[in-house]
C-alpha cells in the first residue's frame, strides 16, 4: 500500500467541489454542521462567510400609499413635483406604480391595471397619437375606459380613480 503525502491529500471544500456542488450548497452543509464533523486537524476551520450587504427596500421618493392588490385595496398618492413623476405633468407621458399604470391622457390623468389581460404580461404603454394603451407583447389595443379595442385580450383592464388636487401636484388613485 502507498503512503499519500499531505499534500496529495484534498482537504475538505477542495473534495466537496469537485463534485460538483454550488457555492450555496457548500453555504448550507456548513450552516447545517455537517462539515465540521469530518474535520481533520489538518483542514482550517471553516470561517462563516459575510452575508451579502443589501439595503432593505424604501418607499419611493413622492409616493405614499398602498400600490400592490395583493396588499389590499390600490390607494396611493403620487407627489408630481418629485423627481420620480414630475414627468407625468406632461399629457402623454406614462409611468408603471407597483400593480398601475398611471398615464397623463389626452382627456387627463388615466390609472389601469398594469399587465395586459390576454397573458398578464408587463407590455402595456400608454400611446398618445392614438390616445390608447397598448400591449407590445401580442399587440393587444385598449381604450383609456379599459374596454378592449382590439384583441387577443378579451377582457377589459381595471381602471382605478384617479383625483388631481386643485393646485395640480398630488394625483391620488383608488380602488
């Protein structure tokens, strides 16, 4: 029988990812302990990585409000002198809220559903030459009233209330 020298020797992590395992699986093992028992006086001591820094999410700049369905009723209210949605003082301009799309009409202020109801996709713009909101994923067209206007969608988008203040910087949209 041949004596191996230490340094022909894989050490623990070396072995583990040379099967093949993620960086995510070798994570769990280690937070499970599962590794640390089949140590040897050779192998380090595994040092517990540095979870990723994230920053916990915050409300937007000029929003309050609930703007999510799962979350209950839509009930926010959008600050148009903020940097985020001082555009939408601009008649065609549109800008997608949590669940809503909130456009600036031709006739005013609009607030739909945010994805189409053909295949509830994200692909819904607001269009001002033809004052309508389409779909650029299966060209579905839709009225600024939500009715369908040509399909494949059948159905027509939830249209929310919108209410401007009287000096033109709050715009409020509700269930």
């Amino acid at each position: 029988m041949e004596n191996q020298s230490t340094t022909d020797q894989l050490k623990r992590g070396e072995f583990i990812r040379s099967l093949g395992l993620s960086s995510a699986a070798l994570m769990a093992f280690y937070c499970m302990g599962t590794l640390t028992s089949c140590s040897s006086k050779n192998d380090p001591a595994p040092v517990a990585p540095t979870p990723p820094t994230t920053t916990p999410p915050t409300t937007a700049t000029g929003l309050t409000g609930n703007t999510e369905t799962a979350k209950g009723a839509i009930n926010f209210t959008v600050d148009l002198t903020s940097n985020n949605y001082k555009a939408l003082k601009t008649a065609g301009e549109f800008v997608k809220i949590g669940d809503v799309l909130v456009a600036n009409t031709s006739g005013g202020f609009v607030a739909v559903q945010r994805l189409c109801t053909h295949n509830s996709l994200d692909g819904l713009s607001y269009r001002l030459n033809s004052n309508d909101i389409g779909c650029n994923v299966h060209g579905s067209v839709f009225a600024t009233s939500g009715t369908v206007k040509n399909g494949p969608a059948a159905s027509a988008l939830r249209v929310y209330t919108t209410a401007l203040s009287t000096d033109g910087n709050k715009l409020t949209i509700t269930a």
